[in-house]
C-alpha cells in the first residue's frame, strides 16, 4: 500500500504543482476550456471542462464540486478527527458498526480486490503505515521484527466483515485500523465524474491527487493527453505519453513518499502480507480502467505484488498496466496488451 506520487500539470504557460502526473494541455487555452481547481482531501484537484457554455453558473458549479469532496473527505478520512473513518478507527469495539453507503461501496470494492490479490491490496494495512511513519503525525522509522509482528496481527482483509443488509461493519479485533488512501482519491474523481456526466458535459478532465477520469475531448478536438512520470526522485521529466479518452488513470511509484536510514531507502510502498516495504525493482506502475476508484486502487495492488506477479495479474484480469522497473542502466518497461495502443508517438 502506497500514499500518492506527486505530478504537475502544465496548462498553458503556467506550472502547477499537484499529486502524480503530467497532464499536456493545449496552450494557450481556447475560450471553451473552464478550469477549475482548489484543494481537497490533503492534496489539490482540477476539473477542466471543454465546452462552449457551462451547464450551471460558474460560482455554483465549483461550490458543488467542493461539497461533494467535503461530503467524501467528510466520509473517508484519516486526518479529519470527526470524520466517519475516524470514528470508526477510533471505536475500540468488536460489535458491529453502522457505516454510510458512500464508505460500504468504498469497502466493497476494497475487499473484491484484496480477494484478487491474495491481501496485496489491503486497507486494514493503517497499523503498519503508522509503524513505519508514513501516517499523519508520525516520524519515519525502522521498527523492530517482533513490532512488525504486533502490528501484523491487527491486519488482514479477512478480519474485516462487511453486512451488506445492515450496510454495517465488524473488525475482529477493537483496535483495528483502516486506510483508504489508496482508493478514496479514485472514488472522489468517479463522484465529480459521475456529476458532470448527469449534467450531460460531454468533454471534461477531473484530477484528484494525480487520480485522473476524462471523457471525450479537449479544446483542440483531441482526446486528453496525458504524460507518464520518469520514476526519478527530484525530477519532472515525461517518460511517456497516453490518449485518455472516456477513461480513468492511476499511477502508483516508489521514488517520491520514502525515507533512508543507515544507507538504505525504505519506500512507503509497504506489503500488508509481510508488513515490510516492497524490495523488488518496480519503480511505477500505471492502469487504466474506466472507474478512477479501480484504477487507484488496482496501480496499488500491482505496485505490492511486483513486476512479475503483478503483471501476470494484470494480464489475468484484462486490465491496461504499464510497469517502468529499476535496471542498472535506468530504466526497463513492459506494458499488457490493452496499454500499447495507448501511446501517443512513442515517447515524447
């Protein structure tokens, strides 16, 4: 499990940092283009919209857009205290817990990959994020194995139950914790996608913390560009780029959340299974999907399992992976086969 890669999008002659990937705008701008941005969830969004007038007034529009992610940070944090996953993690009780729809629907879709994965994918991982510091108040540190071990014994997908019928939860164990950064951005992305699609907006980019869903085409009449990250610490440069269209896209890496101590790097990309930061050489891995909720949280799981077994999962389960591994001489990449027809020109 992994927080989120950091990514710039470069809109017109302005540089604008925000979480994971390159986004290749026109520039300048046409008239048609409505942008939208603002900050949520610890991170930033944009929305851009390509048409000529806007479905609602601009001012109301945003101020929608903000309360639909107040509502699912309001839902689904760990750094709001009140929030409802807060709440939760906060319960030290075994007895079943009430939970919104929002946050059942989030789950579901958490276990349904945790079972894919055999645990890769695993949103009880927060007790190990908080041992190792990549957690909100936390200091970064090397834990010793038997902390490892205790901390092991509070995760496991399968001690997570989920009633559907009273749309309530049970943790086996009180003091459980539960971590959806891995899914929660690619959630907020669907609902803000979802919202423009019922005001029948026809071409439109929503971008949450580098979780990205578009839909049919920019101000030049193309499908949205979007450039893929060289997993290089410290630097911005585009590796590759892909057309998205009527698509979501995630990226999930190990050269940006890190820490070293005693020589050695130690990425927040951490296994549930083992409770230890993965060691293969798998330095990034993009999917996409057409729900942003699946693409975050799938570019999560295979980043775990690794470039072998991550990439035979992917091709098991159809979806379109690009994996960019660490070699001697730089980088190596591989992608399945519904990722290749993808790129734009090869590499930029």
């Amino acid at each position: 499990m992994r927080l989120k890669q950091r990514l710039c999008i470069c809109l017109a002659a302005t540089l604008v940092l925000l979480p994971a990937l390159f986004f290749l705008l026109p520039a300048p701008p046409a008239p048609s283009l409505h942008t939208f941005t603002g900050l949520t969830m610890g991170t930033s969004y944009a929305v851009l919209v390509n048409a000529e007038t806007l479905p609602l007034p601009r001012q109301p529009l945003q101020a929608q857009f903000e309360a639909m992610l107040e509502q699912v940070n309001g839902q689904m944090s760990t750094y709001l205290p009140e929030s409802e996953l807060s709440r939760i993690n906060a319960t030290n009780t075994s007895a079943w817990v009430p939970v919104s729809p929002p946050l059942m629907e989030v789950l579901l879709a958490a276990r349904q990959l945790s079972r894919r994965t055999q645990g890769a994918f695993d949103v009880t991982v927060a007790p190990l994020l908080e041992l190792w510091g990549f957690a909100p108040g936390r200091d970064f540190t090397v834990p010793e194995a038997a902390q490892v071990t205790r901390a092991l014994h509070l995760v496991g997908y399968e001690k997570l139950q989920l009633d559907t019928a009273t749309s309530s939860l049970q943790k086996a164990h009180g003091n459980m914790s539960l971590e959806l950064s891995a899914i929660a951005k690619g959630y907020a992305v669907d609902q803000l996608a979802d919202y423009l699609e019922q005001l029948q907006v026809a071409n439109y980019l929503v971008e949450i913390g580098g979780e990205i869903r578009a839909r049919g085409v920019n101000n030049k009449q193309q499908p949205w560009q979007i450039g893929i990250e060289q997993p290089l610490a410290g630097q911005r440069q585009v590796r590759r780029s892909v057309q998205l269209h009527n698509m979501a896209m995630a990226t999930s890496g190990d050269y940006r959340n890190f820490f070293e101590q005693d020589g050695r790097r130690y990425s927040h990309a951490i296994d549930p299974r083992s409770g230890y930061p993965v060691t293969h050489n798998l330095a990034s891995v993009t999917v996409l999907h057409p729900a942003a909720m699946h693409a975050d949280a799938w570019a999560t799981a295979l980043l775990a399992l690794g470039p072998e077994a991550g990439y035979t999962l992917a091709v098991q389960y159809g979806l379109a992976a690009y994996f960019i591994m660490h070699h001697d001489e730089g980088f190596r990449e591989k992608f399945t086969p519904g990722f290749k027809s993808r790129f734009v020109n090869g590499n930029l």
